[in-house]
C-alpha cells in the first residue's frame, strides 16, 4: 500500500493504493486519519482517508485546524526541502532534494494495521519516492534518514546556538506525536539559511534550499561512509550538477578516516614532501606539527584507484588550491609531465586583481626529480585524462573563473 501522486490539472493530488501485506484496502480504511510509523516514531498526521469521484484521497480536517499535507508533514519530519505539487514547476538538471521544485512521488507503506474502534489507521513507512525533470525516482529510506537525524539531535551542542536551537525544536516537534505544525516548514528553512552561513565558515559544500541533513552530517564528520553519486550516472550536458558531484568526492575522498591517513601519508612519502609543482618541500618539522604539503587524489571518483599512489601527487597549500579549482593541470604526454594553465584559466584570469602571473611561473614540464622513485608511482596518465577531461567541462558560473 502507498501514497500516490496523481497529476490532476495544476496541483497533483494524494491518493492511497493498493493493498497492504495483510490485505487491507484503501476502501477498509475511509474515514479514518493517518498515523504514520518510522521506526519508534508515530506521526499522527491528523489527514483522513476520504473517497471522491472514486479515487480514495488524503484530505485535511479543517475542523481540527490547518494541518499541512501528509507529504508536507513528512517532508519536515524527515528535514527534506520543501516539495511542489505542481509538475510543470519541477526543476531539472539536478539531483532531488537538492532544490525545492521536486515532488514526492510515493510514500511506500510495509505493514499497515487497523484495530477497530480507533479512528485511524498507522503505516509503517519504508521509502519516500521523489522525482523532478532530471530523475525519475530518487528513493529516500526512512528509517536511515531518521538514524541520521537522531544523530544530529543528539550532536546538537556542536553547532551555532542558532542551529541547536532549531534542531532541538525539530525534535519536539518530532516527539509529539502530533500533527507536524505548518511552523515546521519555516523551521527546515531557518536551518537551511543559517546552514549556509555555518558551511562556508568550516568550509563545507552547501547552499541553502538543498538538503541540509547531509550538510550537518558532513559538518559532525558522520558522512564518511556515504559515497556522492558516481559521475558515470550523471549525463555529461549536467554540468553544475557534475561540478558539484565532483566537490564532493573530493571532500569525501580526502575524509575516509583510516585508508585516507595512510594514503596521503604515502604519497608525501614518495614525493618526498614536495610539492610536483614549484618543487618546495615542507615536512613536518619540530617547528610545525603538520607537514605543508598535501597529498591530493588525481581522480577521487575512480574508487577502484583511490588509495594507489598513482591516483596521488603531492602539492603545496596554493598549488593544491590551483589544482582542486581546475586552474593548474598536470598533463602527461610521452612519458613525461607538464603543468598547464587550463584553457579557462587563459581564457578569463587576466584581470589584474587576479595573479596569474604568479601561478604561471610553474607551467612547463616537471623536472624528473620532482616524481616518485618508482615510476608505477608515477601519476597515472589515463586518470589525469579523465581529471583533465571533467574540467575542461567545468561550467562557468559555478568556477572562481567567472
Ligand atoms: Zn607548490
């Protein structure tokens, strides 16, 4: 049994379907509200099952107040952007929840229980189906979502007192059991802005109207084990929404814990702490617990790749910056290595309050004693193809080039 979006005109409607495991039908249910179940949490949404034109609709009781939509309702339960009902103003070109203009296209029930005499019905709900132009389904699992959430509720003290603040609110609210207030709604929107503001401070890919929960996950160190959506799945004409799949991977690539520490400790061991740009090297010393060499991934989305030295150069703080932001690139033709200014980069860095003179001075090849010992530790010349081929696509707008 489910939840169903039936486009109907302007605004889509929600309509029960189906049947549920034990056998129950829509009709077994008319007149009765409906209690949603996510694990330990009921939500008493305060909609009831009524019938129109033969269709079994889920519909406000006025009488008992406003309550939003069982979707709205559960949107804000599961802090997901606010949903539209209308399709033609469904966004394109990015992934679901990451803007507001996605509709939810199914809430999926597993069981589904009824006892008589009680005026509603509780739903079990597994996943929150959502689409827009670009995907057709994007399947939310609820009960992880709401793992994540408790995390976060339970980890509040270590965000901004403007974001705690908001967070325990979502829980008392989540707690009630009750109808999930219209308030909740202007709630996730606070969270979103003051998200914003929090990300860019430490540094954290976000921007308000997008899916907060993965921003503050990232934010307490808790995403490490999610992977961003493989650049394979995204159509290449996608380019902000590559550009920002590839941000992540690199940010996800850098935090893996573990398998990362020995990564980049590895490859500073083969250059030697020295940046394979300007040849500047800055191990760690008595002076400076961190070394002032990073080691980078060529290509942080090749996962098979990703802990092989071959898929790492190591550079200094500046040279890394020009790397990640596609300015510099490493290019590999006839066994040997140049850097280059990137096309963009020529074409849109020369004004003046930019210093692209500076960064130029290390385009040319790179002096062999620069690369590893080893040459299968040499970097690989297909990844660097495949880096240099994402950037060349990079979209202008979403670049410091612009
Ligand atoms: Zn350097």
């Amino acid at each position: 049994m489910r939840i169903t979006f039936q486009p109907s005109g302007g605004r889509g409607e929600y309509e029960l379907s189906d049947y549920a495991p034990n056998g129950l039908m829509p009709s077994d249910l008319l007149e009765l509200s409906v209690r949603l179940l996510i694990g330990e949490f009921v939500l008493d949404t305060g909609v009831k099952l009524t019938k129109a034109q033969g269709k079994y609709r889920l519909r406000r009781v006025y009488s008992q107040g406003a309550y939003p939509q069982v979707q709205i309702q559960l949107a804000n339960l599961l802090l997901m952007p606010h949903p539209i009902r209308e399709e033609p103003q469904m966004g394109g070109g990015e992934l679901v929840l990451q803007n507001s203009s996605y509709i939810i296209k199914n809430i999926q029930f597993g069981n589904v229980v009824y006892t008589p005499e009680t005026s509603f019905f509780t739903a079990e709900v597994l996943t929150v189906e959502c689409k827009n132009q670009t995907i057709e389904a994007e399947q939310v699992a609820t009960l992880k979502r709401m793992a994540d959430i408790e995390k976060i509720w339970k980890q509040r003290s270590a965000f901004p007192p403007d974001i705690a603040s908001l967070l325990s609110q979502h829980e008392e609210y989540v707690k009630a059991t009750l109808p999930i207030p219209q308030a909740a709604t202007t709630l996730v929107q606070q969270l979103q802005n003051h998200m914003e503001r929090y990300s860019s401070e430490i540094e954290i890919p976000y921007t308000a109207t997008t899916d907060v929960v993965p921003a503050l996950l990232s934010a307490l160190g808790e995403i490490l084990e999610e992977m961003p959506t493989s650049l394979d799945q995204i159509e290449p004409e996608q380019m902000e929404l590559r550009f920002r799949e590839r941000k992540k991977w690199q940010i996800w690539a850098s935090r893996r814990g573990a398998a990362s520490v020995r990564f980049r400790k590895e490859v500073r061991t083969a250059y030697q702490q020295r940046c394979v740009m300007c040849g500047n090297r800055f191990p760690a010393t008595k002076c400076n617990d961190k070394p002032g060499i990073d080691a980078a991934h060529i290509l942080p989305w090749a996962v098979y790749d990703l802990d092989k030295i071959y898929n790492g150069v190591t550079l200094c703080k500046l040279h890394h910056w020009a790397f990640d932001e596609g300015i510099l690139l490493i290019v590999s033709r006839g066994g040997k290595y140049y850097i280059e200014l990137s096309e963009a980069a020529k074409n849109n860095l020369r004004e003046p309050e930019f210093s692209i003179d500076y960064l130029q001075q290390v385009v040319g090849e790179i002096p062999r004693r620069y690369l590893p010992a080893k040459t299968t530790d040499w970097p690989d010349s297909n990844l660097l193809e495949r880096r240099n081929a994402e950037f060349a696509n990079q979209p202008l707008s979403s670049s410091p080039l612009s």
